[in-house]
C-alpha cells in the first residue's frame, strides 16, 4: 500500500478544473455552505459519456496527489551549497549532491527554499529540474521499497497464489522494489533472488539521497576516519593473533592444560574480533565475483575475506563455505558463524551472525554491505569455522 501525504487546506478556494478540453470553474467556501453541484454534474456526466476510460483516469489523477508533487532533483556537478538567505554571500547550512532530492517549500526570485533530509535552505532554481523532468528522473534515481506489513509474508516463484514458495520474511523487512504489478509487487532480496508478493502485505515509498547538514558531514567524515583506523588496527590485531596461535601450536604438550585454558578465552575474543572487523565495512559496495572489503565484494567474498583478515581460512562460494567448518544447528548460533541460504535446490548467500538476532552479509549492488535480521529470508544452515 502506498503511503501518500495529502494536505487539506479549509477556507475559501478558488480553482479550475481541466478535464481533456471540458473546463469547470469551482470555488469552496466555509464549510457549512452550500454548493450549486449541478453544472459540475451535468459538465462531469457529458465528459463521462465522451470517453468514461479516459475521464476517470483524469479525475484520478486530479484526485489522488503524485507522490512527486513537489519534488526536485539536483543537477550539479558534485554538490551545492545550502544557504540561510538567498544569496551567495549567506551562511552555508549543508550541501546537497547531484541526484539528490528536495521539496520546494517556497520560490524566492531565482532561489528556491527547499527541504532535503534535515536540512532547510536556499539554493538557486538552475540546479534543479522539476515537474515531469524531475518525475521522470525520481523514479531513476530513488530506491522504491517495499515493507513488510504482516507477521510473515511468503515471496513466491511468480505473481500468483499458485505459484511456489522461494522463502519467507519477516515483518518491518525491507526488500527492493523492482517492479509493480497488479496486485502484486516483484521485489530483489538478495543479489541472486527475485521474487514475488502480495502488495496487500507490503507498504511502498521511495528512498532518494539526501541533503546533508554541515554537522552531519563532519560527523560522517570523522566516522569514516575512525573506522578506517579501527579496520587497520583490527587487520594488524588478528595478523599477531594468528602468529600467536601458530606459536602455542608449537609447543610441547606438557603446556596443553594451560593451553586449553587460554584457548576457552580465545574463542570469546576471536568470535568478537570477527564481528568487529565486519561491521567496519558496513555501507561499503555489493560487487559480483568481488573479494575487497572497501571497493566491492559478493557474499561469499564478504565473509571469505573477514575471516581471512582474522587468520581463519574459508573457501571462496557460498556452497563450499557451507559444506566446510563445524555445522551447528540454528537454535544453537553465535557471533562469529555463518548463516547460509538457499534458493531451495542448493546454498546461494551467506552471512555472518554478529548476535541478536542479525546478520551482516554483502546483498545487492543497491544496498551494498549491511546489517539484516538474521532470518529476512529462511536460512537452511548455520556452520562454525571459530573453535
């Protein structure tokens, strides 16, 4: 279901309505008036019998406000500035990038008052497109997605209840719109599934990029700058855990008492540092057939490449990952052990369990890396590769 803001305005409305060459004047007054309604009868009922097809999909659209009433869509280069006035020479509030959206609030000359993410401020009307040409390119630009409203929704083979059930997700999961049909909503879960569900059990919107505040962008830099350092010093803690481990190995077996003991703590350490690690390269890009934590990686990619940054060695598919390692059942899963997938014949996708009830895994090429309820689609197998 689609979720549409309408805003209803009370007081004296003066307005024109076109329908296809037939033009009706009308003017709303206080409420507890009285309308004349049998000219806009008569002129609606003439136009009807012309073409009904037409004139209701004309009233409809008249009727039911577009989501993108009001939108427009930056054309720049890279960014622009936000501004508290409109002028050059006023405070700069945020930037926003190109194929970013905003609302217009209100036009001031050749500036725009716009809305875009938290931000409010003037940017001049040249770096927007709007109307039809902005409708247009949203739909481009934006992620549709589509929400899970029911407890559990099936996601079947084809758009019809006949068809055969691929898997079953949660409520509140998110999955990528990639088309909408009659009824039904045709969705991307992962990079290899594709499937249909009922649009009766989803709510749809459209996700754009945003404006981004000043705070917001420092806030976001040195974010990222904490993170590249704590990743660094996360690959150099688990390349002398490995030498460590390679170490207590070699001795003789009069330490093993003592080694075991250290061990049992190891294992808490290491299934925390795999997590850690991971979570670093969360928001990083889904690359087909990829192995690189920050440039793009697939799901096999993804978790081959955390656990060998941790000194732990894993085969490179999804397949091979879930035929290797320690199975252990679902019930029983903690931080640090895979999740695997399946299209229903054989494994596809893989995740790494990082606690709660969530998954960390690279998905598709639109939301790259990020964190997932452990059961958005129905895992098949959980394995450990963590003593």
């Amino acid at each position: 279901m689609d979720k549409i803001r309408v805003r209803i305005v009370t007081g004296c409305i003066v307005g024109t309505i076109f329908i296809s060459g037939t033009t009706i004047n009308v003017k709303a007054t206080s409420m507890d008036t009285t309308l004349p309604t049998a000219g806009i009868t008569l002129a609606l009922n003439e136009k009807y019998q012309e073409d009904p097809v037409t004139a209701d999909a004309q009233i409809k659209d008249f009727l039911e406000p577009s989501e993108y009433d009001n939108i427009a869509i930056a054309q720049v280069s890279y960014y622009v500035n936000m501004r508290s006035e409109p002028n050059e020479e006023s405070e700069i509030l945020g930037k926003i990038y190109n194929n970013s959206a905003a609302t217009i609030l209100e036009t001031d000359g050749d500036w725009y008052l716009v809305k875009s993410g938290s931000v409010t401020g003037y940017i001049k009307a040249e770096y927007f497109i709007t109307g039809d040409e902005a409708e247009a390119l949203a739909k481009e630009v934006g992620t549709r997605i589509a929400k899970v409203n029911t407890t559990t929704l099936k996601v079947r083979d084809d758009a019809s209840l006949d068809a055969t059930v691929q898997t079953l997700v949660p409520i509140d999961e998110e999955m990528e719109v990639l088309e909408e049909l009659d009824g039904w909503v045709k969705v991307k879960i992962d990079s290899d599934v594709v499937g249909f569900v009922s649009s009766d059990y989803v709510d749809l919107r459209t996700d754009f990029v945003e404006a981004e505040s000043i705070e917001e962008e420092k806030a976001r830099l040195e974010k990222e700058e904490a993170e590249r350092k704590a990743a660094e010093e996360a690959a150099r803690a688990a390349d002398e855990a490995a030498k460590k481990k390679a170490q207590a190995q070699s001795k003789s077996s009069s330490k093993s008492s003592s080694q075991t003991s250290g061990s049992t703590q190891a294992v808490s350490g290491s299934r925390q540092a795999i997590v850690s690690y991971a979570l670093q390269f969360v928001g990083n890009p889904y690359v087909y057939g990829g192995t690189s934590l920050t440039n793009g990686t697939d799901c096999s990619g993804f978790t081959q490449s955390v656990f060998g940054d941790n000194g732990i060695s894993i085969s490179r598919t999804s397949r091979d990952q879930g035929a290797g390692g320690r199975e252990v059942a679902l019930s029983d899963i903690q931080p640090g052990d895979l999740l695997f997938y399946s299209n229903g014949s054989s494994i596809n996708h893989v995740a790494l369990y990082i606690g709660n009830g969530q998954v960390v895994h690279a998905s598709t090429e639109k939301t790259g890396i990020k964190i997932s309820n452990a059961f958005y689609r129905t895992p098949c197998k959980a394995v450990s590769y963590v003593n």
